[in-house]
C-alpha cells in the first residue's frame, strides 16, 4: 500500500509538471495583427510566445512587403479555423504578424514549431526558414514538418513576419505550439534543452526495450518482458517522431507519409502490447473474447493505415484516440478486478495506469485543441514505464535468488551422491579413454599403412608395366630385340623404380625417427653461397639462369651461425632446384634467396622461378605423400615423395616449410632454420680455422 501511495504522489507531480510546463514563456498578446512587445524586459522575461491575433488571407500567398489591408484575423497557435467560417483542412493560407521591439537592438531568434504540412518564413523581407515546399495544389507542394530555430539582427524596433503555409495531405492545418521570441542565446539553449530531454526519453526508453528483450532472449518461455520490451520499443519511436521530430535528424532520407504511418501505428502498438504485457502478467483476469476484440480493432487500424494515403487515415485520428481510450480503459479495469482478488503487483499497475491514463486524457483533448497543455503523455508514459520496468526486475530478481537458493540445495543434497559417483566412475572413464586413443591410433596406422600400400602398389605397377610392355615387344618381333631407344625407356624406367624405392626407404626412416642427423654449427650464408655455386653450370646447360641472392650480406660484420646436417641439408636444396629445373622452360630464372626473419630468429631459404607454377587447388596438398598436382610441363614425372621428405627434413631441424605460387608465373618455395648465434665475422672465421 505504502508503494500505491507513492505511485499516486509521484503522478501527481507530473501532472503539476506537465501543466507548468508550457508557462515558461511571457504572456503577451497579439491584437489586429500586432504584437507590442516594447515594454518586454528581456533579462527578466526570456522568451515571448507570439500567440494572438494574427492577420490571415486565405488562398492566397502574398509576398512580404506588400502592404494590404487583413481581410480577416486568426488566432494562434491553432488550426486555421476562423470563428464565423468554417474552412476545410486542404489549401494555402498567408499569416501576418507585426512585432513592436524594445529600443535595445540586438541578435534576436526564433523558435519555430512544426507547421502543417509545408512553410516559408519571412522576417523583414528576408526568407529565414523553410519546411518542405509550398504550392496552391496538391501536386505542387512537397509535405515537410520540422522544426526550426533562426536567428535575425533588427535595426528597427518593428518586426515584420510573414508566414506561407499549404496543406493538402493530412488533417492537421496552421501550427500547434507557438512561435516564440527570444534573445539568440536563449533560443538556443530552448532547442538545445528540447533535444536534450528527448535524447533522455529515447536513450532510456531504448535501453529499457534491449533490456526485456535480452531478458526475454534469456527466457523464451516467459513472454511478458517480450511484450514490455515492445511498449518501451513503440513508445520510443513515438518520442522520435513528436516535439522535435529528431528521427528526421537521424534519417533525413525517410520518407515523410512513411513517417506520419509511423507516428499513427507506435501508439496503437503500443496498446497492443500493453493488453499482451497486463494478460501475461495477470492470467485469468481478462476475457478472451474482449482481449481478440481489442487486438484485432487495433491490428485493423494498422492495416488501415498502412493501405491508406495520409489524406485519408489522418482523418481517422479520432478513431485511433477512442481505440486508445477504451483500451487503457479496459486495463484499468482488469487491473483493479487483479487488484481485488490480491494479485502481486497489481496495486503498483493501477497507480501507475490510472495516471497515465489521466495523462492520455489530456493528450486527446490537447489534439483536439481543447486544452493547451502541450504533449505531456509521453512523461505519463515515460514514469509509468520506469515503475513497470523496476517491477520486473525486480520479479525476475526475485525468481534468480529462488533459482540459486534451490540449486544451492540441491548440491548440498547431492553432494555426497556425486564424490561417490565420482570415485567409481573416474577409473571407468580413464580406462575407457585409454582404450579410445589405443583404438583411435590403431585404427589411424591401418588407415595409413592401407592408404601407403595402395599408393606404393600404384607407383610401383606403372613403371614395372612399362618395362613389361617395351619388354613383350621384342619378344614378339614387333620391336626389334636390342633396339637402343627401347632399351634406354627400360633403363629409365629401372631408375625410376631405383630413386622410388630409395625414396620409399628414405620416408620409412623419416617416419620412425630412426635418421640421426650429423648437426654441425655452420655459417649458413657461406654453406649457401658454396651449393649454389654447384648448381650453375646444370641450370646454364638447360639455358636456365639461376642466381644466388645472400640479403645477410647487409650486415656485413655478422655472421649466422645454424646447426644442420650437411648431407641432407644438401639433399632439401638439391630436390628444390632440380623441381625449379624440370618446372622451368629455357629462358627462364631460378633465384636461391636467403634472408633473415627478425622476429622469429630465423634465416629463410626461398627457392623462386618462373616455372608453370602451382594451381590455386593444389597448393594445400603439395607436401602430401605421392601428390602430382595436375600441371605438369616435363616430360619426366617424379613419384610424389620428394616434396615430404624435404618437409620432414626440415622439421627435423626445428624449421617449417611452405610454398606460394600463381600459375603460369611461377613458384616460390621457403624452408626456415633456427639461428643458434649471430656473432662478429671475425670470431665466425677464427672457430672455422680452429674446425
């Protein structure tokens, strides 16, 4: 009850809130199209609504500075409704007001409202805002509404303003909140204040939407902060649409009927959720059929709008206000029946409803110009989200402790139960992983030795039928016995079963560890510069330039020191090049680069040409026992091995290899070697004269 209570003072704060709200400015009034403001103490009185009687000339769009007599006056701010002729909602009409000044001059500025649905504004002859585009027709003007601050420096103590407004798009016509004077300063601290406040509602209205919906996320089952989360998402953009329409800020490109669509559905979903919010939070109490009654109303509004142009569904306001009422009506109600068989919470709803409830009331009649309270329903709406919005918290609080504290119970019940499943089970689960990684591992060297079987058996059978066929040949006469060009194919192929077989070897040996390799420390720029000095006469004698490029040389003074084993150092470099050979057409290049990688303390080894290169495909798989790729640019075909065994090699001197290439431009393979030590060039020479 002491919650009710403070529900219900904390309304009617706002209610004095909202009522004193629009008091701030002075209240001076305009008489025959003139404002006297001469005796207006600008430091005392800030700001200066310019409401009154102002001159009107309907269907027309005089220009500023001609000078004619009113054929009519028109109170403002309001429609432009004149009270002895009732005129319709769709045409164009010229305003007039004079202003008469302190004779204090300065920078003066301007509040401007949002007018229905396009204006010019002129002070003293000079255009000073503008909102969309005015015409005598429908098809000439271009529906806008924003509102605007502008600022003006008098030299006369007489204001002359002129204001052109056309609708013909919507039912809303003339302005609704007043213009409003002030020095520059604190106009500008007014529309600076408006946006601010604003921000505060979409910020926390925004925060309050992710928050149930992330709860929701969290809890699928349970539907209430879904439907919260969609009062608080709806209400925002209502926020975003009215006072200072900041959504046309965000999203200039938005589409101006789109937007009225949207300033007309947020309340109407708003409502939905709300009956969905107060049916899932108190089940039982609201009819069915009154409940689809009301949400089939409202999604038949929105339908409505949605299929209408603004002409039409903004004529249907009334009809979207007494579906509001009625259904904030009904949930009152529902609250109070709630409130009456003692359900939690519903105390709290009916405070906060009712309030905003009176606060939707005074909307209505603020719409229909009525009352003169300003838009106060979203503060109404705004407090009471924030009551609702604690409330569940505070609900799904309250169930996470009872979650924790049946858990905590539930551990203390079970513990002794799970030590001792824990003690049996734990030597069940290390044999029965012993026994999955025994079955994985053999289960992985069958797969392996069949998969090597069948491709040795594969490499092994072609050449082998090869020399069968040359060999049956001459056997039966059809090729002549002794015939040196068929005897040269069979001893070609007995050597290419010969570095197979050796290469086979080779890999078994790699593969069970069982090659110990004769590291020696070595200055691998000089070891470099030695092999490749080997290699220039074979790669001229298939016209092939080949060079040796040493970036260590930069550091001159260094020498780096790597261990390796000679022989099968050698035998990496020496299968690299001779790929570089068979891959190169003559003509080409083939480059021996050693550099030094800083970072990782490495030297690297690139093999570069300007072979066939490697296909895009075939990269991932060209260290893979008996790959061949499918470029192939000799006549002669190795069997798929050298590649792996040079990777073994090197990973058995602590290096990685891997390999780039762009087909049809070339290759480059890399290998690393670990630097042991990087001394003076002078000490390397000394301990390889000592060697």
């Amino acid at each position: 009850m002491v919650i009710v209570l403070r529900v219900w003072f904390f309304g009617v704060m706002l209610i004095l809130l909202a009522s004193c709200s629009t008091g701030t400015a002075i209240d001076y009034k305009a008489e025959g199209g003139v404002l006297d403001l001469r005796g207006w103490n600008q430091s005392e009185e800030k700001i200066v609504s310019l409401d009154g009687e102002w001159e009107f000339y309907w269907k027309s769009l005089d220009g500023p500075g001609q000078d004619k007599d009113a054929s009519s006056y028109l109170h403002t701010p309001g429609s432009w409704q004149l009270e002895n002729e009732e005129l319709p909602h769709h045409g164009y009409a010229t305003y007039r007001l004079k202003v008469l000044l302190p004779d204090n001059q300065g920078v003066y500025g301007l509040y401007v409202p949002s007018m229905y649905s396009a204006y010019q504004m002129w002070v003293d002859n000079e255009m000073l805002a503008s909102s969309g585009q005015v015409g005598t027709s429908r098809a000439d003007m271009a529906p806008r509404h924003l509102p605007k601050t502008v600022y003006f420096e008098s030299g006369d103590t007489e204001v002359d303003i002129w204001i052109h407004v056309s609708d013909f798009y919507q039912r809303k016509t003339g302005w609704t909140e007043p213009i409003q004077l002030g020095s520059s300063a604190v106009i500008q601290a007014k529309r600076d204040q408006n946006v601010t406040t604003e921000m505060i509602f979409i910020v926390s209205l925004g925060a309050m939407a992710l928050y149930h919906f992330g709860l929701f996320a969290m809890r699928p089952q349970h539907r209430t902060a879904l439907y919260f989360g969609g009062t608080c998402a709806a209400i925002m953009v209502r926020t975003l649409l009215l006072g200072e329409v900041l959504l046309m800020h965000f999203l200039p490109w938005l589409n101006w009927e789109f937007s009225l669509k949207l300033e007309y559905w947020s309340p109407s979903v708003a409502v939905l959720c709300f009956i969905l919010y107060i049916d899932s939070q108190f089940k039982g109490e609201m009819r069915n059929r009154s409940k689809r009654l009301l949400i089939g109303a409202l999604m038949a509004f929105n339908v409505f709008v949605l299929l209408t142009p603004a002409r039409i569904f903004t004529e249907m306001m009334i009809v979207l206000q007494a579906l509001c009422t009625f259904g904030l009506f009904y949930l009152i109600i529902i609250l109070w029946k709630a409130f009456y068989h003692k359900k939690c919470g519903a105390g709290l709803h009916v405070a906060a409803m009712s309030f905003l409830f009176v606060f939707v009331i005074m909307d209505i009649l603020y719409y229909n110009e009525i009352i003169a309270t300003g838009e106060t329903v979203s503060i109404g709406l705004f407090a009471y989200l924030i009551a609702q919005s604690f409330y569940l918290s505070r609900e799904y609080t309250n169930a996470l402790r009872q979650s924790e504290a049946l858990s905590a119970h539930l551990q203390k019940v079970n513990q002794t139960l799970e030590e001792q499943v824990e003690v049996r089970t734990g030597k069940l689960v290390k044999a029965n992983e012993s026994l999955r990684k025994a079955n994985d591992q053999l289960f992985n060297m069958h797969k392996a030795r069949r998969e090597l079987m069948t491709n040795i058996s594969h490499e092994l059978n072609t050449p082998l039928t090869s020399i069968q066929g040359y060999i049956k040949a001459m056997i039966d006469r059809v090729v002549e016995p002794g015939n040196p060009k068929y005897l040269e194919l069979v001893y070609n192929k007995t050597v290419f079963l010969d570095k197979l077989i050796e290469d086979l070897r080779e890999l078994s040996k790699l593969d069970a560890k069982t090659i110990t390799y004769q590291l020696e420390r070595t200055d691998i720029a000089e070891f470099m510069s030695r092999l490749s000095a080997s290699y220039y006469p074979e790669m001229e004698k298939a016209g092939i330039a080949m060079r040796f490029v040493n970036s260590l040389s930069n550091d001159a003074d260094k020498t780096y020191m790597v261990e390796l084993d000679h022989i099968r150092m050698e035998q990496v470099i020496s299968n690299l090049l001779y790929n570089a050979e068979k891959f190169t057409l003559p003509g080409g290049r083939v480059e021996l680069e050693l550099t030094f990688d800083r970072e990782n303390h490495n030297v690297c080894i690139f093999v570069h040409d300007t072979g066939a290169g490697i296909k895009k495909q075939d990269l991932p798989y060209v260290f893979h026992r008996f790959y061949k790729g499918t470029v192939n640019t000799h006549p002669e075909e190795g069997g798929g091995l050298g590649l792996a065994i040079c990777k073994e090699i090197v990973a058995g001197h602590g290096g990685h290899m891997g390999v780039e290439s762009i087909e049809g431009e070339g290759s480059s393979f890399c290998f690393t070697l670990p630097v042991q030590e990087i001394v003076p060039s002078s000490d390397s020479k000394a301990q390889m004269m000592e060697k």
